[in-house]
C-alpha cells in the first residue's frame, strides 16, 4: 500500500496524429440522408489512454482512435474503444479521453458488479451531441414516427436496438447519463432474455454511481448516488413512496403524466430496491439475483434447469412474476421488507457515506 500522497494519473498518448483533438501528455485529464458521414481510416487518429492508479498498481489501458465524421452539416468525430463507437459533435478533447475510458470501465463494472457476465460480441454504438437541437435531428431520423414520445423527455438520453443517443448536459450529469444507458445498451447487446422492466431500470440506477479521484478517473460504486439518494430521502418523509405493487406494473414513462417529481421517485425506489436485493436481509436475496442475471444472459449453471422452468412462469417483463419466482412468493413479506430496507437507507447522517460511495448505515 503506497502513501497518501499516492494517486492516478491519465496519459493520452498519440501514435500518430492526423487531424482531431491532440492532449498533452501526463495531463490529467446507421447513416443516413441528413448528412452523416465518417470519413477515410488515413485520417484516424490513433491514441493510447492509460489509468496508472498508484493505489492499487492497477494499470488499465485504453486503446482508441479517432476519424472525422460530420452530421447534419456539424463536425465531429468517431471515437472507438475495444468496445464503444461513440460519434460526438463534442469538441472537449481531454474529456472525451476520459469518457472512453469511463465506458469502458463502466462495462467492466456490467460484466462484474453483481456477478461475472459475458461481454458483448460487436462494439456498442452511441451517439453524443453537443446540443439538444441535433440529438432532437438524430432521434427523428432514427426513430421515425415513434419519435415525438422521445423528443418530450427531459435531460439525458434514450437507449434502442443497443445504440444511446445522448446529448451533453455538463460533465458530471452526461457520465452518469452514459451509465445509465450503458446498462441498456449492454443488455440489449448481450442478454437473451429480457429483463423485468423494474429489475432493468434498478440495475441502471445502480449503475450510475461513481467517485472521482483528484484526476477525475472514475471508480464505480453503486451507492455514490446523491441524486437518487435525496429523492428517496425525501419521498420517505413526505410520505410519498409508491407501492411495490404498481412499481412492478408499470413502465417507469407512465409515470410521467402525475409530473416529474413521481418518475424521480420511481427512479429512486428502483434504485434502493436493487441495493435491496444485493444487501437486504443478510444477501438473502443476492444469490438469486445472481442466478437471474446469469439465466438472462444464457449463461449454463447448474441450477439453469430449474430457473428456466421458473422463467416459464415469469416471462412477462410487467407485475410480480418474476419476483415471486425467484425471490419471495410472499410478496406482503417482500414489500415489508424492502420498506425496512429503504426507512434504514433514509436515516439522517448518511450522506457523507454516500458521497463516499459507501453503504449509508
């Protein structure tokens, strides 16, 4: 174990230099008529991002490129990872060197926050823009007559057919944006089976959480979440929590019509309920999500024989199935629970552990 002088540094290092952005090194840092287009390989841009955490002797190296590419008349680019193609109209350099690394950190935590998952196969695409203007241009291109029930989301993004579409909103919020989405696009990519609709977006939330070292790396943890976090906090004293009951029926969209606050609160619910299956109870239920994930991603076990019989029991993506299959078929006892779980979470003093990425009580 190094002082506490130790830190991390991230290193952007050009193996050749055709156009694009350039970084200092040691500084901590589906085509279409609207005009979209990447240009020639001659023009790549070649680089090597490294992480060298002092703490732990973790070197992680991230190798990308970087081509032209133009949408709708706007510059751009097309940064690719071993495991992203992200086309961007962003022109912040060293973040966007950042960002890919932060992806692919981030899948690393998919594949192994909650058990060992397969990666995906192909390269997962997404798109960030600089404006909402041009992600409103890209989303009426790609989603056609679907796409006035997107263009009236809020902040953020949507996920369709394993490919994001983003917009930068400041760089903080953009990340967790990108973690959120990060989890669609990989089970969209990767799983066989659908996930409930609850389960899904819970795992999202959990996804989302990280802390920044002075070099602004990313180290994920699930319960740095002060956004989701306060909303629960708040929802518990103002007595406004919803159900189990139609958490598990409804599509977190249909919670819009009662006004934002409601889907934050729904977001926020989610996001306990999945801490809840990780750690409530003693990791009573941890097992079993475990075993779900893996059956979903059609990874053999040797229980896959039995959960399978339960999925045939369980297949809607909507109401209590899945629940009463794999963890508690009492779902009275279930929900109780859960509440004790989420009154624990919400006792004062534990903000500053959230900060920290740690447990709050």
């Amino acid at each position: 174990m190094k002082g506490p002088r130790a830190a991390a540094a991230l290193l952007a290092v050009c193996a050749s230099t055709g156009g694009g952005c350039t970084t200092t090194p040691t500084e901590a840092p589906a085509h279409s008529r609207v005009a979209e287009r990447a240009s020639g390989t001659d023009a790549a841009e070649r680089r090597t991002v490294v992480a060298a955490s002092l703490l732990t002797d973790e070197i992680t190296e991230v190798r990308l490129t970087r081509e032209p590419w133009r949408f709708a008349g706007y510059e751009g680019q097309i940064i690719t990872t071993p495991h992203y193609r992200v086309y961007t109209t962003l022109d912040r350099c060293r973040w966007l060197d950042r960002l890919g690394l932060f992806m692919e950190r981030g899948l690393e935590h998919y594949s192994t926050a909650i058990v060992r998952l397969p990666k995906p196969r192909k390269h997962l695409k997404t798109y960030l823009f600089s404006t909402r203007n041009q992600w409103e241009a890209k989303t009426r291109q790609l989603l056609l007559s679907r796409a006035p029930d997107f263009l009236t989301l809020g902040r953020g993004g949507y996920t369709t057919r394993a490919t994001s579409v983003l917009y930068y909103i400041g760089r903080s919020d953009t990340l967790s944006i990108a973690a959120h989405e990060g989890w669609h696009q990989y089970t969209q990519r990767t799983f066989k089976y659908p996930l409930p609709v609850w389960l899904e977006e819970g795992l999202a939330t959990y996804m989302e959480g990280y802390v920044s070292d002075p070099y602004g790396l990313p180290k994920f943890r699930s319960w740095a979440n002060l956004e989701r976090y306060h909303t629960l906090r708040d929802a518990v004293g103002h007595g406004r929590l919803i159900p189990l009951g139609e958490l598990f029926l409804r599509r977190p969209e249909s919670f819009l019509s009662s006004g934002k606050n409601r889907l934050l609160i729904y977001y926020g619910q989610v996001w306990a309920l999945t801490h809840f299956l990780m750690e409530g109870e003693q990791g009573r239920y941890r097992g079993d999500l475990q075993q779900l994930l893996l059956e979903a991603a059609g990874v053999r076990t040797a229980a896959s024989g039995h959960l399978r019989d339960r999925r045939h029991r369980a297949r809607s993506r909507l109401g209590p199935a899945v629940v009463q299959a794999y963890f508690n078929h009492d779902l009275g006892a279930f929900e109780t629970q859960y509440l004790h779980f989420v009154r624990q979470i919400s006792r004062a003093g534990g903000r500053g552990r959230i900060v920290e990425g740690r447990r709050p009580f």
